[in-house]
C-alpha cells in the first residue's frame, strides 16, 4: 500500500514485516528515528515476539546482537558514524563468527571534527570488515533490500549492512509503498541458523584459530562473498517477481551502455544524476550513471560489463582515503584494468563530505569538463580553493598557526574570532 | 514540477509545514518529496525546509535552489539571511507579516514579481487566536493553497489530521482556513 512517510519509519515498517526476534539498540543520528519507531512498534504489540533492548551503548549493541544472533534468533540493529566506529571489534566478530545480522547504516561523517551530516565515511570505515555492504538510492528501494538483506544474511550465514545516505533519505518525507505481509512471509522464510546455541545440543562458536587454520577460515569468508554475488542478483529477481519492483541487485545502469560519458556512484546521489541525466540526454550529450548497489561483495564482472562502452568514466563517491584519494575510484580501476584495459579513462570526484549539498549544477560543471577532456584526474568537488590556500599560508607563515577547524571557520564567519591575528 | 521553500526559525513549526505539504499533495494523487535543511536544531535558529510537488516521479535530492514559492514565516530572517536567493520571480513569495512589502524594505525585490503573487498576512496574529501558539505554519498552509492553487483544503486538512490528535488538528485546521479566506479575501480586493 501506498504511503508518505519518512525513510526512517518506512525501514522501521519494513523491519517488522519481517519479524525480527531480537532488536537491540542505541540511538544516533541519523539513525534514531529509525530505532525508535520499532520499540514504538514492539510496545504496542504491532510487532509481536520481539525483544527489543536500549541497551548502554553501541558495543553493547553489536555485542548483544551477536549473542542473539548466535543463539538462533533473528536480529536486527542500526547505527550510524561514531557508533559504528564505538563498536567495531564487534562488527568484525559478527562477520568473523559467520551471524546473519542485518543492520541499517544511516551514512554520516566521521570525526573529527565533529559533524553530523551525511557523507559515506562511516560506511568506508568497514569496507574490510566482512559484512555484505548494500547501498539504496531512495526510501522505497530501503524498505525493498532490508527485506531483501535478511535472506541474503541468512542464506550465507554472514552479517548484511544496509547502507542509507543519513537526512537525505532517513529523514525525507517521500511516496514509499509498503508491502503487506503475506507477500513479506512468501519472499522471506523463516530463519533456519546455520549454527546454533542450544542447551539441549550444546557446541562452541568462537574458537581460537591459530596458523593451521586461519587462512581456510578466512578463505571462506571470500568465497562466501563470492557467492553472494549471484544470490543477490537472484533475489533480486525473485523480490520483483513478488513485489513487482526492480530493487536491489549489484549494479544499475541508467543509459549507460551506449554513453561515452558514465558517472558512477552509490547511494542518494544517484536520483539527483538521473535528474541531470535527462536534462543533458535531451540536449544531446552522450552520458549515463552506473549504480552500485553492492559495494562487499565487489560486483567487478557486472561493473567492466556496464562500463565496456564507456570511454570516460567519472567516479563520485562521499568519502576518500586520506594520503591516497577516491577508494570507489581505486577499486574500480583495479577492476577494470583486468577486464576492460587501461584505454578506459577513471576520473576520481569527491564530494558530498559532511554534508556539503551535491548540487545538479556543480555535477553539470564535472561533465561539461569531461565532455572537453577537461576533467582532472583528482577532483574534490566544490572545494574553497581560497579558504585552504588561507590556511596554508598561515601554517607556513606560523608554526603555532593554530586548530584547522578553528581557524577556517574564523575565516568563513561561522563563529567570531577566538583569537586575534 | 513545483517547488517550494520555506524558511523561519526553529519552533516555528517549518519542518511540519513542509511535511503536511508533501502529505497533502500524495492524498491528492501527486509526488512530492519534503526534508528539512538538516541543520542542528534548536529553538530560535534559522531553519529551512523543501518540498517539491509532481505528476511524475521525483529523483532530485538537492535543497530548493529555485523556489516557485517561497513562505516566509519569519520577517527578521530579511536582516540575517538572504532569503531570497535564487528565487523565481514568476513564482510566488508569503510573508508572515502585518506590514507591507514597502514597510518590511523589501519592495525593491517583489516588485519583480507579478501583481497578486506576493502576499503578506498576520500568519502569527491568526495562530494565536485559532490555535493560542504563536506558530504560523497551519495558516501560511491555508494561505499557500488559497495563492497557489497546488493543493485543496481537504487535502491539508487530511494531513493534519493524520499528523495530530484531534485535539491539536482541529484547531490547526481553522487556523489553515482562516489563512485560506484572508488570501481569497485579498485576491478579492485586488
């Protein structure tokens, strides 16, 4: 049925609809509403047979998902930025431990400095960490792969991140169709644990592994990725077959088959490039968008598939490796050297961070620079050029120059001088 | 597609505002899409909210740049922000004020505009007298329907009601009226 509503309650819906057991949690923002909602869901007897648990924080929440999880009960949590940083050893234990949680992601920057905006940061941050990591472009393809996440964890027994661009989608108010629940129960079977805590046939999880073993152990985490590859694009099939959407899968291409120019990135930023895309095709310019839906498993065949055509391929992404530049833009290089060759020419654009508005107009700016072979081959997108080299200068004119932060936002009036110059 | 952005301070309901607008246009069979500006919230700071409003699908995530309507709730955000940047002057421009464009200073800018498409009323006045809270948002709603034609009253009335008990929306739906028959009120006189 058809609703307007917020992305955060939609997923909140969307998670009940698959009947959790278990729902620890400790709110952040982005994320919060999200979280909120289910306990509002649990208390009212909406979603019956859940457990649900504010528990002291987000080690104790992974931490208690991991039991839960172990324990054979379906379990679902989310956080955001900082707190998934705060509980990060147990993220690797639950992807190391092979538990099928599926978590949301509400994407946030990381500090410091501090901020609360929007950006991939967090998301980056666990990019090895060996969870499935999905992306959503809007609200209603969030309600679609959560639903989707809780088969492809159970089905491999590995942990599922569902990864949602924080404000942008969580807090935007858009049309979401919301499926009913035979057609949830019909996609989604019940969860048969690969591994269980029982009393009543007693095993250990969580050995130590020394040199003889941990290679084979960890190999079979890849592999186990590996196979995702496939199971993700089934389900995703299958999901449309029975909600009557196309959601999900490892990459879309919108009119990228045939463009010379195709921009590629993951998440929100996607609806605002087909936004620009129609405007551009009806003048004439040859460009199209290569969505990546799965970030882990990396889907490396499907992407120099969408891109083999391609002469110019811009990678936008809202996170960097500092001291190296564009991670998306790196690993999609590997990936297309080994299939495509190097005659594909990678541009890497940055943008986004911290929640700076990515807005159609500087995105028309990166392409119009392409279309002249222009574009440079590292571009931070809507950088104040004027404001850095300021801080530069002070740093080299001064060896105590001072905080970064501090100092830039004196310069750009956003807090009155703390100190004079 | 229709565009609208809305700017106050926080505590002034702006956020709902866009929300109830995105609300009503979906119960009208429309696409619509509302957010906030997303900054940190807190009670008297500039706030700014967006909807967009369709017959087709909405894919565009970035803020309102170009507003067909703009909904002032506050007229002392005129000295503090450039509320009007990249405003369209074919588009529409609310006030919330019992001054005219010339006493508010601004006239410089809605001369630009067609006659009839920048309206000033004492969104604020009203509130206190339907909904004894000085927040102006439900009758620059009403105000928005009566100046745009975008949206009907039973649409906005619906929105509120599926957003507050009856014992806030009730109140809240005479004050949209009320904005509603001053701008038609108006619109009359001219």
């Amino acid at each position: 049925m058809l609703y307007q509503m917020s992305g955060s309650i939609a997923v909140a819906k969307a998670i009940a609809l698959c009947r959790p057991d278990v729902v620890p949690c400790y709110p952040i923002t982005p994320q919060t509403h999200i979280v909120e909602h289910l306990s509002v869901l649990v208390k009212s007897g909406q979603l019956e047979n859940c457990t649900y648990e504010n528990v002291e924080s987000e080690f104790a929440s992974m931490s208690f998902c991991i039991g839960s999880s172990a324990a054979g009960a379906r379990t679902y949590t989310a956080t955001a930025s900082q707190g998934l940083l705060y509980m990060m050893e147990a993220v690797y234990n639950a992807s190391g431990l092979g538990l099928p949680i599926v978590m949301t992601l509400g994407n946030r920057a990381i500090g410091a400095p501090i901020n609360i905006w929007n950006d991939h940061s967090d998301a980056m941050s666990v990019r090895d960490a060996g969870w499935i990591q999905l992306f959503v472009e809007s609200n209603q393809q969030a309600v679609d792969v959560h639903i989707q996440a809780f088969k492809l964890a159970e089905a491999l027994s590995i942990p599922v991140m569902v990864n949602m661009d924080g404000f942008i989608l969580t807090h935007a108010i858009t049309r979401v169709d919301l499926p009913e629940q035979e057609q949830v129960d019909q996609f989604l079977p019940p969860f048969v644990p690969r591994q269980k805590l029982d009393t009543e046939a007693p095993l250990s999880i969580g050995a130590m592994v020394g040199p003889d073993a941990f290679t084979e152990v960890r190999y079979l985490a890849h592999h186990r990725q590996k196979e995702a590859l496939a199971i993700i694009e089934q389900q995703a099939k299958e999901f449309a077959k029975i909600f009557g959407r196309d959601s999900g899968g490892l990459v879309k291409s919108y009119f990228s088959e045939d463009a010379d120019i195709v921009l590629v990135a993951m998440g929100s930023v996607i609806g605002t490039m087909q936004d620009l895309v129609n405007d551009l095709r009806n003048e004439g310019y040859s460009v199209g968008i290569l969505s990546l839906r799965s970030f882990r498993p990396f889907p490396a065949n499907a992407i120099c598939n969408a891109l083999k055509n391609a002469k110019q391929v811009i990678v936008f992404e809202k996170s960097f490796a500092v001291g190296m530049g564009g991670i998306l833009a790196s690993e999609i290089h590997m990936a297309t050297q080994r299939f495509v060759g190097d005659k594909l020419i990678i541009k890497s654009v940055i943008g986004g961070l911290g929640g700076r508005t990515i807005t159609k107009k500087s995105l028309r700016k990166l392409i119009d620079s392409a279309n002249k072979n222009e574009l440079d081959d590292e571009v931070f997108m809507d950088l104040d050029g004027t404001t850095v080299v300021r801080e530069l200068k002070r740093q080299q004119e001064e060896q105590s120059s001072g905080p970064v932060a501090e100092n830039i936002l004196r310069d750009i009036g956003v807090v009155s001088a703390s100190k004079t110059h | 597609m229709f565009q609208i952005r809305i700017h106050g301070r926080g505590g002034q309901g702006v956020v709902s505002a866009s929300e109830l607008l995105s609300v009503a246009a979906f119960s009208e069979g429309k696409f619509s899409q509302s957010f906030p500006s997303f900054g940190s919230e807190r009670m008297g700071a500039p706030v700014q909210a967006f909807a967009r409003i369709s017959d087709s699908n909405i894919t565009i995530r970035e803020p309102v740049m170009e507003p067909d309507m703009l909904i002032i709730q506050d007229p002392t955000l005129f000295q503090a922000i450039n509320v009007f940047d990249g405003a369209k002057f074919d588009g529409y421009l609310l006030i919330n004020s019992s001054k005219t464009p010339e006493e508010l200073g601004i006239d410089d800018v809605t001369s630009q505009y067609p006659n009839n498409h920048v309206m000033t009323l004492p969104a604020t006045e009203l509130a206190l007298k339907y909904i004894k809270q000085p927040k102006p948002n439900t009758v620059l709603l009403g105000a928005f329907a009566a100046l745009s034609n975008t949206i009907k009253i039973p649409a906005l009335e619906d929105a509120i009601r599926g957003k507050f008990p009856k014992k806030i929306a009730e109140p809240n739906i005479a004050a949209t009226t009320a904005g509603y028959n001053f701008i038609i009120k108006q619109l009359e006189n001219t």
